[in-house]
C-alpha cells in the first residue's frame, strides 16, 4: 500500500495530471531540509484555517508528514475541516524517495 500511493502519485506527476495538490506539513525546518518537488509546506498547527483559505474543499490532496501519525492527524484535520479528497501518502518522504520520486530542498 505504501508504493501504491506513492507510485500513483509519481505517475500523476509525469503525466502532467493537474488538479491535485501535496501538502508537506512537517515543520518549516524540515522542509526547508529536503521535500516532495513540488509539494506545499503547510505545518499542522496551521493546516485548516490556511488550506480552507487556500484549496477548495474538493480538490485533490495529497498528505505527509514527519510521520505515519502525523500524517493521520492532519488528514484528520482537513476532513474535519470539510476536504473530501485526501490521501495519506503514508511513509512520508522515505516513501516518495523509495519510488524514485523527486525531492528538493531550500
């Protein structure tokens, strides 16, 4: 389960998929150190009152976090918050890295 995730998205991405979205809600520090190209940082202690100001409800959103847990909590967070379309990318960054997924860092 944890590939499958990680490989649809990756392919999402190569084929140019639009309308989705990949949120890093790890804390700044981390990652500044290294993320998923492309995702948006958007740390926990945040995440529903900027996604709500910042996504539409029904938009496709992808979640990782520092770990299993975290990441969880914050999908939690945005189905609560009313996001319909969320999926735990679970194993976070090591899982995306394991797919040969490309990552960046500031």
């Amino acid at each position: 389960m944890i590939d499958s995730i990680a490989h649809d998205l990756k392919s999402r991405l190569e084929w140019g998929q639009p309308g989705f979205t990949i949120l890093d809600v790890r804390d700044r520090h981390s990652y500044n150190k290294g993320h998923i190209t492309g995702a948006v940082s958007l740390p926990i202690k945040d995440l529903a009152e900027r996604a709500k100001s910042s996504f539409h409800t029904k938009r496709d959103i992808f979640v990782y976090g520092e770990n299993d847990t975290e990441t969880a909590q914050a999908v939690n967070t945005l189905r609560e918050a009313g996001f319909s379309h969320v999926t735990e990318l679970k194993g976070g960054l090591a899982a995306w890295k394991s797919v040969g997924g490309a990552t960046e860092e500031i």
